[in-house]
C-alpha cells in the first residue's frame, strides 16, 4: 500500500472521499435504473462482454466455443461465463474500486468499442436483489492461473482469496447471488428465464438458462436464451418470405400487425433493425418509443430519441454497433453519432413514403387515412414530400373531406380559413354560394394550403375574407329593407353590447336563420380597444391608445328567405324585437361553435325565458 507524503490530517494533505455504498445502492434503485430487474441485464452484460475479450485473445476459436450459461432455483442466482476472466490483481483493481471497469484497462482498451458497458458500476446493480454478491474467477490470460474468489456485501465490505486452480477448472467467472427474502419478484427461476430473452434474445454469444429441473440438451444443460439470430440476421429463400417474416417478427415483439414494414440498415454504425408504421392514427404529438439493442443486448423499449418527433407513425426494433448507451444503460447517449443516425432513419421513412406514392397507391391512401398529420407535419419542412403528397391529403372542405387536388379541379380560387370557428361560421353559406372554402384552422393546414401554387399553378389560393362572403350573398328589394328598417334599428341597438351589427340579405340554404360574421382576431381588437377606454389617462392609457385603430365590428345577417327572420323583421312591439335580436344573435353564435361569452351566455338564456314568457301571455 501506498502511504501519502504528508499526514492525512496535516494542512494540504490528499483525503479519500467515504463511499457510503448503502446510499450509493439507494442512489442507483431510485435514481440510476428504472427497476431492480436490470441486476440481470447487468451481470449479462459484463458476462458477454468477457466472452468478447476472450475471443480477442483466442481469434482462432469458433464464434460459439464460449457462452454463458445462467442458473436460477430460487434460493440462488448464478450466472456462468467462458469469459476472459480475472486475476487477483484484476479482483481489487477492479471489483473493489467503484466506477472503475476492467473494460478500461489499457491491455483491451483499443477494443473498447467492441464492449456494450462503458461504466463499470453494473455489478453494484445486484445488490439491488441481493446483500452479498460471490464472484469466482480465472484468468485466460495467464496460463494456470489460480482461481480467486471475491465477496462483496452491501456495507461497503469485502474479502478476496485465492483458490486452487480446481477450484474453477475453466477460465471465465461464474457471479453467484443469494437474493433477499423481498427481491423474489425479481429472482424466481421463471422471472430470471423471462428476464434473460427480454434482454438477451438478440445476443450473438450462446445463453442458456437451468432452474435445476431441465432434462438438458444435446449441447448441455438448460434451454437456449437466444436460439435464433436477429430475423434481419438469417437468409430466407425469397425476398416475400423475408418480407413476411420481418412483419411477423415486428408483430411479435411490439404487438400490433403493421400497415407495412421497412428494413434498416446503416452500416457506417453497424445498425439494422426494422420500423414498423402503426395501422391507426396516432394522437399529435404522441411519441412511441422504440426497442433498441446495443451489441445485441436489449437497451430500452422507450428510446424516443432514436427517430425525429414527426416520426410518430412508426416504432423500430434496432440492433446498433456504435451507439452510446447512457450511464444506467436504459437510454441512449445523445452525441453526434446519435444525431447522424436520426438523421439517415429519417431520410431511410423518406425513402418509404416515395416509394409508396410512386409505386402502391393503395398503400399510400391507407397510409395517408391513419397518419395524414404526420405527413402534414413533415411536409412543412420537406419540399421533396411536400411536391409528392400534397395533392393527395385530405382537408376538410365545403365539399366534404377531399385531397387538395380533387378541390381545385372544383375551384379556382381556393378560400381558407384562419381558424376552424371561422370555418364553422361560412361553411353551409359558403357552399351554398358554389364557394371553395378549406378549413385552415387545424395544424399546419393554413400553410400547406397556401403553397398549392407550387405544386398546381393555375390554382388561386386566398385567405378568406368576410367581405369575400357577404359579396356573395344577394341584397334584398328596396321595398323589404325599408319595411325591415325599424326592425334592423331595434335589433342593432340590443346588440351594440356586442359590437355588433346588423343586415339583412338572401342567401341559401333557407333553413339557416342567420349567419354570424365574426373572426376571432376582430374579438381580440375589440376586447383590446375597450381596454383602453377603460384605461383613458395615464401612460398604459396612452400607449394602448397609439395602437387604437378602428376595431371591425361583428356582422348578424339575417337571411330574408327563412320564414322565421321573415316573422321576426315585421314585429312591430319594440321589446320584442329587441328579444327576437338576441335570440337569432344567440343560435347564431351557437351555431359557430366557438366559445361563448358569459355576456353571450346570459343573453340567450335571458331572450329565451323571454320568448317562452311572451307566447304563454299570448296562449292565455
């Protein structure tokens, strides 16, 4: 042992911190890993990547001379590999010294890339399940090396001594557990089995799993982990069958039966993999998380960040060689590396939606019905998909639901809305009137519609404008409007609290009373021009008055070809006009589906109660 120049409690002298490791364990189960059942994932992984040391020492051996076998009874858990093992040097340097990894060493560390762990604190995982861990080992690198035996306990304690060489015939290291009466969730024979395919189905080393009561096989003891490579991994007779086995696969493992299934492959970073799109719609803004394998070993089922977030209507199953897993290894290391890889899956879901539009439009219009906000959100940003597909999303029109290219072989000019209240407002006149109108209000409509034009020249694309509308509705003989005077100045005056005015006009269809023009950035002014009256005087007063313009004022028109408005023009008893007034004003500003004010509110209770009030007085 080394002793420090100086006194430990001399001024200036070099201290060691104190390692609490009950709290450093508390730190890991609460903090690090997601659940304790990672213990087994951990002790898999330093397990493989010894098989990947040994065979960088023995090149030579066949790709399945070593494996790892995984024991588990209940009363134990043991996990067995033909690794490259440790020396009684290795045991304190590296067992003993918290976050340091014999993955580090200078001997292998130029192979360091070949290693899924990085962090060598995984084996203080087990005492997540466990307050001992027994780890027997020897060497493969040194020719009869003894055996060493290492007992690590969960109070920061531990002993090592060296055995006979028979203690442990073969190199490599076996890990033994005893798991803690509350950990039998986590350690129960058919749970370890469980865990060992969770994690290790894709492993490329040979895993078997005993709970003591296996007949064995042919090549020993237990049931294979990882029977099969990876579905990408095998050869099928033709392309179909690898089509329909890596659909089969994508089913199994994220269940759901996808609408299609693309193959991944990014050889720069040793991935491959699948990406699977999702039959039904996806809420906006949803992200699924992807199933991720570093080297084989199982990563995360929730790695969002593998795909860009408009990539939402699939979920991928990958296997990468280069990707950085993060300290608890449940999530990936964001880098350049990582941002590259985003980068060429996105071109890779690119290249798919091409494909479809060229060649399987039946695909495409299956695709485009479940995930066409997806589609829309990405054709914003990406002119090449923008050019292929906006003639095919569907917009809601006054024509019903129809691409952009069927509307504008019906309409030159096409009209859309600011906001889907707006478009709630004109839609029935507006088709009445042979208008176009697009209901710009939802995400990233408005601006798809307005670049129409690049894709389709000829076609007019405008904002709609509620003069365009009224334009369009036709004015009543002078003889009506002079006899509706008295009754238009009755109904203006009840609904000056409004801001709001009224006319009368024909229009189709009949059955609509009366159409309420109102958009909500002409509410806003209104609300904004009363805030400065309320605020005359002062400097708040004066600023907002500078910005004061002339706020437009909403429009009631009253449609003269429906029998009701046609009654209500003639009232000649000035209380009830007024009431008539508030109640057409009312259904109207129902029927925009936008919300009401409270003054709205108590408006059409109150012209309601009113009405009811008025025909019993009349039937009495």
């Amino acid at each position: 042992m080394t002793l420090p120049d100086t006194a430990p409690n001399a001024p200036g002298a070099d201290r060691t911190f104190q390692v609490d490791l009950r709290g450093l364990v508390d730190l890991l189960s609460h903090h690090l890993y997601s659940s304790p059942r990672v213990y087994l994932r951990e002790l898999m992984q330093n397990a493989v990547d010894a098989l990947t040391a040994r065979h960088a020492l023995e090149p030579a051996a066949p790709a399945d001379a070593f494996g790892v076998c995984l024991y588990a009874d209940g009363s134990v858990v043991r996990v067995e590999d033909d690794g490259v093992g440790l020396t009684e040097a290795d045991v304190h340097s590296f067992l003993a010294t918290i976050g340091r990894s014999s993955k580090r060493a200078d001997r292998i560390a130029e192979q360091r890339g070949d290693f899924i762990g990085q962090f060598g604190i995984g084996l203080l995982s087990c005492f997540l399940v466990a307050d001992e861990i027994h780890v027997l080992s020897r060497s493969a690198r040194t020719p009869d090396a003894p055996a060493v035996e290492w007992r690590g306990r969960g109070d920061g304690s531990y002993t090592v001594r060296t055995l006979p060489a028979s203690a442990r015939p073969r190199p490599g290291t076996t890990v033994t557990l005893t798991p803690r009466a509350d950990a039998g969730e986590w350690t129960r024979p058919a749970q370890v089995h469980a865990l060992a395919r969770h994690f290790g189905s894709l492993l490329r080393h040979p895993v078997t799993f005993d709970d003591g009561t296996t007949a064995g096989t042919p090549d020993g003891p237990g049931v294979s982990v990882n029977p099969e490579p990876a579905p990408w991994a095998r050869t099928y007779p033709t392309p179909g069958a690898r089509s329909r086995a890596l659909a089969a696969y994508g089913e199994d493992v994220l269940g759901f039966k996808p609408l299609d299934t693309m193959e991944l492959d990014l050889p720069a970073v040793g991935l491959k993999g699948i990406a699977c799109v999702l039959p039904e719609t996806v809420p906006a803004g949803r992200r699924h998380g992807h199933r991720v394998h570093v080297k084989g070993m199982l990563l995360s089922e929730q790695a969002e960040e593998i795909l860009p977030e408009w990539a939402f209507f699939v979920r991928c199953v990958v296997d990468a060689e280069s990707l950085r897993p993060t300290a608890s290894r449940e999530s990936l290391y964001e880098d350049d590396t990582l941002a590259a890889v985003r980068d060429a899956l996105a071109e890779r879901l690119r290249d798919w939606i091409a494909r479809a539009a060229a060649s399987d439009p039946e695909l495409l219009g299956r695709f485009l019905q479940a995930h066409h906000l997806a589609v829309k959100s990405l054709a914003v940003h990406d002119d090449e998909i923008l050019r292929m597909l906006l003639p095919w999303l569907p917009f809601e029109t006054t024509d019903g639901n129809a691409t952009l290219d069927e509307f504008a072989r019906t309409h030159r000019t096409v009209l859309v809305t600011s906001s889907v209240e707006e478009f709630r407002q004109v839609a029935a006149i507006a088709s009445a009137a042979g208008l176009g109108v697009v209901n710009g209000g939802y995400t990233y409509d408005r601006e798809l519609v307005h670049r129409l034009p690049e894709i389709r020249p000829e076609a007019t694309v405008a904002d709609l404008d509620p003069a365009t509308l009224t334009a369009h509705l036709d004015p009543v003989d002078r003889e009506t409007e002079l006899a509706a005077a008295a009754y238009l100045a009755q109904a203006r005056d009840a609904l000056a609290v409004f801001d709001c005015d009224v006319a009368l006009r024909t229009f189709q269809p009949v059955s609509a009373p009366a159409l309420l023009i109102d958009s909500r950035e002409a509410r806003h002014e209104r609300t904004r021009s009363q805030l400065a009256r309320e605020q005359e005087g002062g400097l708040w007063g004066d600023i907002l008055g500078a910005l004061r313009q002339e706020a437009p004022r909403a429009q009631l028109i009253l449609n003269q070809l429906n029998p009701l408005v046609r009654t209500a023009v003639s009232i000649d008893e000035p209380e009830l006009a007024r009431t008539s007034a508030e109640a057409l004003y009312g259904q109207a500003a129902m029927l925009s589906r936008r919300p009401l004010r409270p003054a709205e509110s108590s408006l059409i209770n109150r012209s309601f109660l009113d009405l009811l009030a008025h025909a019993l007085r009349k039937d009495s």
